[in-house]
C-alpha cells in the first residue's frame, strides 16, 4: 500500500499519551495514528449509512435500539471471554 508522509500538530501531553500506546502496543505511532484515523472513517460511513436508512424507514424504535445493545453486549461479552482477548 502507498503511504504519504504529512504533518500534523497535536497538543503535547497527547502526542506524548500517543507515542506510549504505540509502544505498549510494540507498534510505530504513524500505524496508531493511522489506525485511529481509520476508525474514525469508518465510523463516519455506519453514521451516514443509519442517517440515511432512517430517513427511508424512519427512526429506530426504543425496542430495537434495546435489542442492538443487548446484542451488542452479547457479542462483546463473548469476544471478552475468548482466550488472548484484549480490551481494547
């Protein structure tokens, strides 16, 4: 994959979080960056993609937002309990 080299400016004490969770993870701190940054992306497409399924079937009943996190604890939950499983 091609990479880009940029710049950025961040506030001190985050660069300096930053640079620690990249070693504790034994990772550079551009691919913490960068995954950071991918999640945020994604994030933002499933956002739009609720925005625009709601505008076509409109807004989620209390019902169903109850029974996506009992999923999602769920999932959690299990993933949790796999052996080498992380929290983060």
């Amino acid at each position: 994959m091609a990479s880009k080299k940029l710049t950025i400016t961040l506030d001190q004490s985050l660069a300096e979080a930053l640079a620690g969770a990249a070693e504790e993870e034994g990772i550079p701190l551009s691919r913490l960056v960068a995954k950071a940054a991918d999640r945020e992306l994604r994030l933002r497409a499933g956002r739009t993609v609720l925005r625009e399924w709601q505008a076509e079937h409109g807004r989620f009943t209390a019902e169903e937002l109850a029974s996506a996190r009992a999923e999602m604890a769920a999932a959690d939950a299990e993933h949790l309990s796999s052996p080498g499983a992380s929290a983060a």
